[in-house]
C-alpha cells in the first residue's frame, strides 16, 4: 500500500510504501473489541477487601461470666458490634485482570493500524519543528485540518520540542513507537506516523 508522505507543516515529500501485513488487514469489529475489553480492564485497581470478624487481630479471650453479670454472653471483642471489631458481610477482594492470547493483541493492533490506514492516517517525514512553541503548532495543526482528537506517534522516542509544544493542546496525544495501543489508536480521529514510527511498528510484527 502506497501513501503520500507529508513534511510536519504539510507540504509533499514523497510516497511510502506501507507493508499490507500490519496496515492493509481487514478489521473485525469483535477482535477489536476484545483487545479495547482487555485493555480497560487491566487498567482497573484491584478492589480492596474489608477485614472481617477473623482477620481483625483482637483477643479471643471471653470477657465476662457466662451468667450474672447483667450483659449479654459475649465471647470475643472482634465481633461486629463492636468499636474494632471486624465488618459484617464486608467487601472481597476482587481482581479485574483479564488473560488475551498475544496473537490476538497483535492482530488487534495490526486491525486498528488498518482502519486508520482506510481513513485518518497521515504519515510525515520527522516531527522536527522550526518553532517549538504551543501556538505554532496549533497553527501548523490548523493549516493541516488536523481536528479533533490527533494522535501522534514517533519512532523510538518522541521528538522533545514537539513533546512540550503539543503538550498543551487539547485532545492532541503524543507516544513512542513502543507505546502504541489499540485503544488510544481507535479514540482518536486522527493517527499521525513518522516515518521511523512506521519501521518500528512494521519490524515489530516482522520481528
């Protein structure tokens, strides 16, 4: 698959040539899925468990005589009712990590690398900015019709003075190669590739 590549302020500077492998798969709507699930999910915390009657570390001594002295016939001090006692019927520990086969996060990521090569992928030479400054960028983006949410993706780390001028433009996200993910990829309508992103992410399925 051949694309046009773009210098950063948007004039031509030649073609690529994108490997059908990783940018030219059919996407399928319940891989996808399936990888976003994995994903968001293992982004959740592990839900903290209460300390119930037998984890709070209190005496078990019985306190009082069985009979005659006017309370109830209480036998431990880590029962529920009372001041340190354990919780009744507290919460469990839950654990939301979820296992994906690696096959299916890399055809997921190959899927989203395509759709966004059907429509809303713009591939550029460098990141190399000649002001490095927020309201800059924001013009260059202008000129572009890059809106709405960009994504942008560099080789093996972010260009610095890009990092900072786009760091305070809103719904503008920038990531390394390695960091590219199918669900930052499918949120955004717009994917921007450098040129060395493209290496990276065509040796890392190669590889």
């Amino acid at each position: 698959m051949k694309v046009k590549v773009q210098k950063i302020d948007g004039k031509a500077s030649g073609d690529i040539e994108l490997s059908d492998a990783v940018f030219g798969v059919e996407p399928r709507a319940d891989i996808l899925h399936r990888v976003v699930t994995w994903q968001l999910e293992n982004r959740r915390g592990t839900a903290r468990p209460t300390r119930e009657r037998s984890d709070v570390a209190r005496t078990g001594k019985k306190f009082g005589r069985q009979k005659g002295g006017g309370t109830a016939r209480h036998g431990d001090r880590a029962a529920p009712i009372f001041i340190g006692g354990g919780k009744a019927h507290g919460a469990r520990k839950r654990d939301f990590e979820q296992s994906l086969n690696k096959k299916i996060r890399a055809l997921g990521l190959r899927m989203a690398l395509s759709s966004k090569a059907q429509s809303g992928l713009i591939v550029v030479d460098s990141l190399e900015l000649k002001d490095a400054k927020t309201k800059a960028l924001a013009e260059t983006f202008g000129k572009n019709g890059w809106s709405g949410k960009v994504l942008v993706i560099d080789g093996e780390t972010v260009n610095e003075g890009f990092r900072r001028a786009a760091g305070n433009l809103p719904g503008v996200n920038v990531l390394p190669a390695v960091g590219a993910n199918v669900y930052d990829i499918l949120k955004h309508d717009t994917l921007v590739l450098t040129k060395d992103a493209v290496a990276k992410l065509e040796a890392r399925f190669n590889g």
